[in-house]
C-alpha cells in the first residue's frame, strides 16, 4: 500500500513538473535564423524570458523605447494616452530608406483614395502598409507578450527575405491597444504565479474579480469603439488608421481555453453587405498564408465558425468598409502560467507562439501581397464613388449646431474623414426644416460613401438572424438628433455651402446680462443641462424646476426650465449675476424681473420644487454586468461632473444608506443579489432608486418592483434537424437593435426633448408591460417600433406597445425602470437625458402617478 501511493504522488504532479522546469528560449518563439547582436533580445530587458510572467504595460514600452533607441529600422511613436495616463504606443518599422520618406509614402497612400487621384499613383513601387494590434482585451495577454517578440523579429533579423520585406512594407505595431486593461491584469495573475503552478481552473491565477482585465478604466469594451470613438485610446488609433490607410489590420485576441486558434475568414453568411466580395476573396487569400505556417508548426486552428464581419465597431471589421482587410485571430487563453483543458495542458507559452506564428504569416502575405492589396485599396474607394453616383439618396441632412451630441456627431464624422459641408439655405424635407447656419450636409457622393452608409443607414432584413455583436447602430439615431435622408428628387443643390470644409458658429449666440435680475432662467432643452445643474447644486445654490410651461418677460419657457431666484442664496445679487454669465458651457440665460409671470405658475408657486443635489450610490461587483456599470461611471464622471459612490454588491449590507439619495442599479443578473429590505428601507425613506436591464427581473422577483414582462411562445414548428440547434438558438437572441419610443413630455423624466419621438436602444429579450397608473409610463415603445436592426419575428410584437420607462413607487420613494439601456457604450446620447432626469427629478415625480407595489 505505501509503495502504490509514492508511486501515484510523482504521476499527479507530472504537470508541475514538467511545466516549472521548461524555460521558453527565444528559439522557441522565432525561426533558427541570424539576428543582430546589438538589438537587445526581450529577456535581456526584462530579466526573464517571454512567457515567464505576463509583462506588464510599463515593461513593455520600456523595451519599445529600447528597440526604438537602437534600431534604425524603428521609429516610436505616443499618439495617444489612455485613462490613466499610459502612453499609446506604435513602432513605425520599415527600411531605413523608407524611415527617409515616410511623409511621402503618407501622401501618396492618400491620393490612393481619392478617385480623383489615384490613377496617377504608381503602385509597383508603392509598399504596402500593415497595421498590427494585440490585447485590446487586457486579460487576453498573450498578443501583447508576442508583440516584443515581433518587434524583435523585424528590428534584429538578418536574412534577405525580411530584409525584401522592410523594403515593401511599412509595418504599424502597436504593442498594446489597451494599457490600463493590461496592467490591471498583469498585476493580478503575476500576484497568484507559483514556480510549482496547478493548472486547475478552479485556481485564483485564472479567475480574476470583477470587473477583470478585458476593460478600459471605465469599463468599456474597446473593441467596440473603433466606429463610435467614445473612448481616447480609439481615438488615436483611428487617427493613425485615417492617416496611414492601411491594407491589413490584424488583431490578436484570446477566446475560451477549451477552444484551439481561430482566425478568419469568419461565417460567410454574417458579412456586412457593404463589404465588398473582393474583401473576403483576399481574406481567404490571406488565411492559406496563416494555416500553412500553423500546420507547419503543428497547430490545430479553425476558421469559418462563430465570428462574423457584421458590425464596424470591431477592429476586424472597421478596415472593411475603408478598403482595408480586417483579420481576427483568436487563442485560446491559458490565462495563467499553465491550464488543463480539453486538449491537454495550454501553456502561456504555448499561447504567445501561437500570436507570434500569426504575425509572421501575415508579415509575409502582405509582402507578398503588396501589389494586389494596393490596387483593392485604389478599386475600393473608385466603385465606392460609382456606387454612390447610382444610390437614390444624395446624402443626409442632420442638426444642430447649437447642441453637443450635433456637434459630437459632426466631430466623428470627421474623425473618419468623411466630408461634411454647412447648409447655407433652409432646407425642408418631409416636413421638417434645417436651418442655415444651423445645420449640416453629409453628400452620399464621396470616397467615404460605404462608410457614410455605415453610418446613416437603418437595416431591417438580413441574410443571417444571428450577430456576433449589435445589429444596428444608426448614429443619428443614437445621437438623438433630427435627421433626414434625401432622395435625388427632393435634393436642392442652392441648399448647399459651396465651400469645403465646416464653418461652426455660436451656439446659442449667448449675450451676457447687464444687471442682476429677480430670477434667472435656464431653458429645460440642452444636453449639457444636468451638468450646469450639477455645478450650481455642488456650489449651494438653491435650483427649483418648472413643472409647468410658463411665460414671463416676453419669453416662454418649457417645462424643465431651471430657475434660481436671486433671494436666499449664498451669493450677493452681484456674484450671482457674474455666475449666471459664466456657466461652464454655452447655454442661454435669461433674465426675469418680475415674480408675477404673464403665463402659467408664478415664480413663488408650488409648481417649482427646489431640486436636491444627488448624492449617489451605485452597486458594482459580481452578477452585474461591467460594461453597464462602466458607462454610468463613464457619464456621471466625464460629461456630467458628478461624483458617484460605487459600492460592490457584496458590501452593500455594510453601507450607511442615510448617506444617498439615489440608488443606481446597471444592469445585471444579480445572482448575487444585495439585500432586498434595505433597497425597501432606502426607497420607503424617500430615495430614489433608478434600475436598468436585467435587474428588473430581479427586482420583480424580490418583490419590490411591480413589474409585469411579456414573453413570447416559440410554438415547435415540427421535427428540426440537431445541426440547426445553434441557429434556432441563436435566432431567438436580440443581438442590439434600434426601436422607436414615444415620450410624455410634461412627465419629469422626460423634461428636456422637443420631439414626442425617440430613438431607444434594446439589446435585451426583456419586454415591460405598461403601468395600470396611467401617468407612470413616461416612455412607450410605437405600434410599428423598428427602426433598425434585427428582431425574431415572435418578439416583434412584444416590443410594440411596450414600457420603455416606467416610474415605481415604494413609500415615499420613486423606482425608475428601463427596459434598454439609456447610456449605450457612450455613444448613445440621444437617452443620456432620460438617465440624468431619472436622477435629478425623479423624487419630484407626484405619489398618485407610480405604479405602487
């Protein structure tokens, strides 16, 4: 019996073992080949070989800096920084000769294009231009590890195809799309490394807390920013796109440890149309050039499955609708130091090769490529421009000026270089006017003209029912500004400013106040009014808010309108005034000189409550989903200047609730869930609690919110063949589309909107009963609601009719439910506002227009 268990103690820590005493060399990474001795190799910097331990962000400029100091095949550059203040690294790596004539390669990679240019370009002796990115997903590690070995490869190497290949290509690394994300998850898998390390899954080193690595500071998914550029770090990377148009885009990702490499071509049916068939031909060009180098090295990989092209936020497919080719590659993720899995044990390592083997083989299809990928680029953006001289609609006419989302939007646009031009004339189309001065042209006439479509356009019907991420993203609509597309029969060329470029005015055309007035008045519409609300209240000034439209001095003011008195506050009249002339951002204040108004409640009327200044707590941790909290954060802190409490879940029975106002739940699945009496506790004492997504079933279920859903019966349709399972799965989950929402406008969670209509996002199967209290479903959903994007057939109906927001009420506090999410990944401004009313009035909301529980 004991020598039976001495026998099985070494077999079961085979692993360990075996796993501590392999040391990855640099040959273990890179092909047998000369390198120059004076570059340094990564382990020389570091201390430790790749693969050891994750590096961490810091590490890794360093040793780009390094590269860049030696080599004079590398140019560094910061173009960028993210959150936190790390750099945004990318090596400009080339021949020296081509180092010599970068600005010139720029330029002419410009006139490509430009149809009006690019026939004179010659391409033979134009290089072609490789983008490469790795971890935009912080925790997935192992492109960022491989990157310093890449950049080693192509600063050190010494054989005549690399050399032929520096001479042909402009190479772009950027080491790492996501510094914060990455430190955050090196520092926390370095801090649980063992020399002697169990590759369980169920260890520390692989499950790292909430909200994990995969994010930026603010939670957002990076790699769905690159169309929307909410984000700084996408910001400068589209810049370095727009100003390099590159022929590949690779980016290096981790997917699940059970899975082996993927990279693309994905699904065929999930191609955005928009994208040329050219592109997926070159793709799949590509990719024989990735499975040859994997297969050599033993590699199992797939391709074809799972990941689509569809929507143009990602970095794989943002290149798509600008001539480029996106390419996704996919490890699967050891996580740790080492991890048992289903095809044996996944070393670290093992990981980073497997990045290094795709950068290779791409180096080499686009250097081999270099002339084919060159003229898809120039072909690109000349069918681009045929294909919008046929399209009935000229272009899109969008507003305003005064605004901030208008003016967010007219930034983006121009972020990715689509020309944008002033309307000079009032234009009027389909009854709706856009004024001179006021308003903007987008012609669909333009190289950017897929884009443009990208942007503008409302899909409903689609090849495929299943999306890898949204399904509609129609800017406009998120930004929730007015806009039209107009057809060749309703265009009017006089409407058009005939200079190029943009040319922004004042945007209220703001005067300032000569004497100190009775009251002052800040009108209700403004998406930047929360945040002006937010400073007065931080400083004790005392706010009230119009319940009702009221006139006064010649003026008519919606209800919504801020009012600060002169009377009781902590200013003298004189201060007060030169404050009301110096709000933060350009919005109009109005004087009032006498209490008695001549339309509607009087300034000393009941009608006009003092807002209160939030004091909030939002709950965070496990079981609510990251991405929704991180855009709360993101909006309350950035745009809004509020300080925001955040709380994990797990901690909440230890918060003293006296301390807050307002009670923000994200949305999640809250299997963790906090204690439902005290949220009854807090909402009894008056706050207010404000919840979104998933936790309204929660909520329901803990019986403090009375809620009511509506589901849809998926009848069996008859005996289903088992391949199709997946598909009928998947065809059932709305992926993120775009629905139309009809607002009450005198209800306090919507003070602020002008139009009864608006654009409302749902990514979610959750579909809300209206309120039996007549006045506490602020917000409905349309009888014909899509306006983009897709939905099951069977969920179409549910939608109309729905509660987009309904108002709770528990005691003497108020419960704001959305179905959607109002604070979509920052990009969706238009609901921004119903979010901040929900926070600042909805304590005003009447006790007779809740839906009680």
């Amino acid at each position: 019996m004991k020598h039976r268990h001495l026998l099985l103690f070494p077999l079961l820590c085979l692993p360990f073992v075996l796993f501590s005493q392999v040391r990855p060399a640099l040959d273990y990474y890179l092909p047998k080949i000369n390198f120059n001795p004076t570059i340094p190799i990564p382990a020389s910097y570091l201390g430790y070989e790749v693969g050891e331990w994750h590096v961490n962000h810091d590490q890794l400029v360093g040793y780009m800096r390094e590269l860049d100091r030696v080599s004079d095949r590398i140019s560094l550059q910061v173009y960028g920084r993210s959150h936190e203040g790390r750099p945004m690294l990318c090596l400009t790596i080339t021949d020296p000769a081509n180092h010599a004539r970068l600005e010139e390669i720029k330029n002419t990679r410009s006139q490509i294009v430009d149809p009006a240019q690019s026939g004179k370009v010659d391409l033979k002796n134009l290089p072609a231009v490789n983008y490469m990115g790795y971890s935009i997903h912080g925790n997935e590690a192992s492109g960022s590890n491989a990157s310093m070995l890449v950049a080693y490869y192509l600063a050190a190497a010494q054989t005549p195809e690399v050399e032929q290949l520096l001479k042909n290509t402009v190479i772009l690394l950027d080491p790492c799309f996501n510094p914060d994300g990455l430190q955050r998850f090196s520092s926390w898998v370095n801090s649980r490394h063992s020399l002697h390390g169990s590759p369980d899954p169920m260890g520390d080193e692989f499950n790292e807390p909430w909200p994990r690595g995969r994010y930026n500071h603010y939670w957002f998914d990076l790699n769905r920013d690159w169309l929307v550029v909410q984000q700084p770090e996408s910001a400068g990377r589209v810049a370095l796109f727009q100003e390099w148009h590159p022929n590949v885009l690779t980016d290096h990702h981790e997917m699940g440890s059970n899975s082996t490499f993927f990279f693309q071509p994905g699904v065929p049916t999930r191609v955005n149309p928009l994208t040329p068939a050219h592109n997926q031909e070159l793709t799949a060009k590509i990719a024989e050039f990735h499975a040859r180098l994997l297969s050599e090295n033993r590699v199992q990989f797939f391709t074809g499955e799972n990941f689509d092209d569809f929507y143009y936020g990602k970095g794989s497919t943002y290149p798509d609708v600008q001539g480029s080719i996106g390419i996704l590659f996919e490890q699967a993720s050891s996580r740790g130091s080492v991890q048992e899995t289903d095809n044996g044990l996944l070393t670290f390592p093992y990981s980073v090769k497997n990045q290094v083997l795709a950068s290779l083989s791409t180096l080499k299809a686009v250097g081999e490529m270099r002339l084919e990928l060159n003229e898809y680029l120039r072909d690109f953006y000349k069918t681009a421009l045929d294909e919008a001289r046929k399209d009935e609609v000229k272009g899109y006419l969008f507003a305003d000026n005064r605004d901030l989302p208008g003016r967010e939007l007219l930034s983006l646009l121009m972020r990715h270089r689509i020309e944008v031009r002033n309307v000079a004339e009032n234009a009027t189309v389909n009854g709706q006017t856009f004024s001179s001065g006021n308003a903007f042209w987008v012609p669909s006439e333009q190289p950017q003209y897929r884009l443009v479509k990208a942007i503008f356009g409302r899909q409903t019907t689609f090849q495929d029912s299943i999306f890898y991420d949204i399904s509609a993203w129609t800017l406009p609509d998120a930004f929730g500004i007015k806009w039209v597309s107009v057809s060749a029969k309703e265009f009017n060329p006089q409407w058009i400013s005939k200079q190029t470029g943009v040319g922004l005015t004042s945007r209220y055309g703001v005067s300032r106040i000569a004497q100190p007035a009775y009251a002052y008045v800040i009108g209700a519409a403004g998406y930047e009014v929360p945040k002006v609300l937010a400073q007065l209240l931080e400083e004790g000034i005392r706010v009230k808010v119009a319940m009702k439209p009221f006139e006064s001095d010649g003026q008519k003011f919606a209800a919504g309108s801020l009012v600060i008195s002169s009377e009781k506050q902590p200013f003298d009249e004189a201060a007060l005034l030169e404050r009301m002339n110096n709000l933060s951002v350009e919005l109009p204040v109005f004087a009032i000189n006498n209490g008695l108004t001549t339309g509607g409640p009087d300034i000393g009327s009941s009608n006009f409550p003092v807002v209160h200044s939030p004091k909030i707590l939002m709950l965070t941790g496990e079981g609510i989903n990251p991405e929704a909290a991180g855009e709360i954060w993101h909006l309350l802190d950035t745009r809004y200047g509020i300080p925001v409490t955040m709380v994990n879940a797990e901690r909440f029975s230890e918060v003293n609730l006296l301390k807050y106002n307002v009670l923000i739940l994200p949305d999640g699945s809250y299997n963790k869930a906090p204690s439902p009496e005290k949220i009854r506790e807090f909402a009894n004492g008056g706050g207010t609690v404000v919840a979104l997504g998933g936790v309204l079933r929660w909520l329901k279920n803990a019986n403090l919110a009375a809620l009511e859903f509506r589901n849809a019966a998926y009848d069996p349709t008859g005996r289903r063949p088992y391949e199709m399972y997946d598909e009928d799965r998947g065809a059932k989950r709305m992926a993120g589309a775009i629905f139309e929402a009809e607002l009450d406008l005198s209800h306090p969670i919507c003070f602020g909107y002008e139009r009864p209509s608006l654009p409302m996002f749902l990514g979610d199967t959750l579909f809300v009963e209206t309120t039996k209290n007549p006045y506490a479903t602020p917000a409905i959903f349309s009888k014909e609601p899509l306006l983009a994007g897709y939905i099951h057939l069977k969920q179409k109906p549910l939608v109309a009719n729905s509660a987009a927001v309904t108002v709770g009420g528990i005691g003497r506090g108020r419960m704001i439910c959305f179905a959607g999410n109002p604070n979509f990944r920052a990009f969706w401004y238009g609901t921004n506002r119903l979010f901040a009313n929900a926070i600042f009035f909805g304590n005003l909301v009447s006790g007779e227009a809740v839906e009680k529980k």
